[in-house]
C-alpha cells in the first residue's frame, strides 16, 4: 500500500492506492481508501503538509498490516508427504451439489411431513433421510433406485439407511401421496407466493417395456407411437408453471375422465376455489367446461379453428368485434401497437340456440 495525492486548482486530496497484476497480466492499481483534502486534515490533525502526509503514510502501514493478516487467514495449508502411500479404502472425493438443494427441501417442510407420516406406521428407518437423497439424486443425477442409493454414498452426509429400505419407503410415500401433495403446497408459500388464480392441466403417458398389460399398464395411444403397454399422467401446474399435482390412471382410459377427479382433490385438500383452469382441446370436454364453470371457477380451453363449422370459422376469424379484457372497449386487432400487445382481447361468441342448449 502507498499514499498517493491528486492535485486540483484548489484543493489537493491524499488516496491510499494498491498495486495489482489485472487478469491480462497489466500492472495497475486501485484505491483503497480516501484519506480527504489537505485543508480537512490540516485542520483536524492540527498540522502542516509533511505532518498529514506522515500521518497518511502510516494509514497506508496500517491497512498493508491488515491485508496481510487476511490474506493469511484465507490460506489453508494442506500438508503432502511424498513418501507416504494414499489410502486406497479410504474415500477422498464427496458430492456437495445436493447441499443447494437442502434449502429448498427443508424450506418445504418436508422433514416434517415425513414426522408426521412416521407417527401413522411402525417401521423403523429414516423415511426423511430416503426421501430427501431420492429427490436430490433425481435433480443431479437421474437414475433408478438402486443406482440413486449408490449416487447417495458419494455425499457428505452418506446414507445411514440400507438399500432394502428405500424399497420398503416407495410403498408408503405412494399411499401418502395426496397428503404430500397437499401439505407441499401449503408449505410452498414459505417460499414465496404462489400463483394459484390460474391452473394449467395437461396429461401424457409413459411406455414400459413390456409385452403383456400389468395392472393399470394397459394399451392406448402412445405419445411416442410406440406398440408397448402405457400409463397416463395428468398434471396440474400453477401460473408461473410449477407442479401443483399430479395422478396416475390407466393407459386404455380417456384422459377426459382425468381432470374431476383431481381437481376435486385440489378443492378439497388444497383450499383452491377461485381459479381460471386453462387446458388445450383434448381436455375441453363439454363436462370439463360444465364443471369449471361452477363456483368461482371459470376455464379457457383451444378451439382447432379448422373443425369449427364455417360459420363459426369465419366468426373466429373476423377481426371486428374485439374488446379489451381489462375494460371492455372495443379494439382493432389490426392496429394494435406494441404497447397494446400486453393486453389479453376478446370478443362475445354470437347467441344461438344450438350454443344456450349445449351450455
């Protein structure tokens, strides 16, 4: 560290700069500290210009004694001898990516809904412990269960629990799945609001291979065209995309019949009940509409324009008749501006009697 001073028409002020190599191996320095102005520390050291720039020296001591006492806290001195041989059962690497993860684990709760499972069975191993590494390995390193146990012993914190145990868990956390769900999203809200008041719905499938059904394995249409025995997901997701719920039904059902029965899980478990439910034309059954159009719900599905009558197609496609959604003023869609593009728009389908009777 050293003083430095910069001259001006009426003032001159002392730094205390330090000299570094830059990345590009440039020499250059920086200022550490100001000290002020000539005529302040004159004043308040009651000295001349060699008195304050003896007293800015030593400033410029101090803070280099500082910086070495740092710098020599910050080094961690690893001691090597040549001649000793390493270990060779001894584990020297550990996974700690999974520790980002713990936050957010926790910050759910969710050692706490493993508590709470616990106190409703009798087995003995450590339900949290197997829940959190399956969930941690399943972000960082996507494999079966046997292999996620494996992954689990590369961690700081390596598990306590045996591989026939994670077994034993799977049956358990599948009866408590509705609980899960449920107790997730009220605890999610200690991680910040959730955007709940629009509810997305969508469903696909998973193919095993296998060649024969098994349980709710049964054949339908693969999203992957492929011959093999399915299984259908449908999920719901909040506004912002983040999973909501989901459940399991067998391959050969309709994905239609799906949504009531989750969604009434949501009703009831959740405490959702003001919701726009948003889903895209295969889920937009005159029964889904029936049903999200009670309450305080309401729905938005597609509607493939090309399987609309022709005079519904050419009312879909006419673009006069638009209002703006926040305050119902009519709006040309052709000349909307850039500014008007962050605005939702809509317009009154015409009342016939074919559309009052099919609700």
């Amino acid at each position: 560290m050293r003083v430095t001073t910069s001259k001006s028409k009426n003032s001159e002020s002392f730094y205390i700069t330090q000299s570094y190599t830059n990345a590009q191996g440039k020499s250059t320095s920086k200022t550490i500290r100001k000290l002020g102005t000539l005529a302040e520390l004159s004043k308040r050291l009651n000295t001349d210009r060699d008195g304050v720039m003896a007293w800015a020296n030593e400033q410029a001591h101090l803070e280099t004694m500082k910086y070495k006492s740092e710098k020599e806290d910050a080094l961690v001195m690893v001691p090597f001898h040549s001649n000793k041989l390493m270990d060779y059962h001894k584990q020297k690497l550990f996974a700690g990516g999974y520790l980002f993860l713990q936050s957010i684990y926790y910050g759910l709760k969710m050692d706490s809904i493993c508590r709470k499972i616990k106190s409703r069975y009798k087995f003995e191993y450590d339900l949290n412990a197997i829940l959190s590494d399956l969930i941690y390995t399943r972000v960082l390193e996507p494999s079966s269960k046997s292999s996620s146990f494996h992954a689990a012993k590369q961690f700081l914190e390596p598990p306590t629990y045996e591989l026939h145990d994670v077994y034993r868990a799977l049956s358990v956390l599948a009866r408590e799945i509705d609980f899960i769900l449920s107790e997730v999203y009220k605890n999610s809200f200690f991680l910040g609001n959730r955007n709940d008041r629009i509810l997305y719905y969508d469903c696909t499938n998973y193919y095993f291979e296998i060649e024969q059904e098994d349980g709710d394995k049964k054949y339908g249409k693969s999203k992957e065209h492929r011959p093999n025995p399915i299984i259908q997901m449908g999920l719901f997701t909040d506004g912002d995309g983040l999973p909501l719920a989901f459940s399991l039904f067998p391959g050969n059902q309709n994905e239609q019949k799906s949504l009531k029965p989750l969604e009434t899980k949501i009703l009831q478990q959740f405490g959702c009940e003001k919701f726009i439910y948003c889903s895209d034309a295969g889920l937009a059954s005159e029964d889904n509409r029936v049903f999200n159009h009670m309450g305080q719900r309401a729905f938005i599905v597609t509607q493939s324009i090309k399987k609309l009558p022709a005079e519904d197609r050419a009312w879909a496609l006419d673009r006069s008749g638009f209002k703006c959604l926040t305050d119902d003023m009519p709006a040309d869609i052709a000349k909307l501006s850039e500014d008007d593009k962050d605005h939702l728009y809509y317009k009154d389908e015409p009342f016939t009697t074919k559309n009052y009777i099919s609700g």
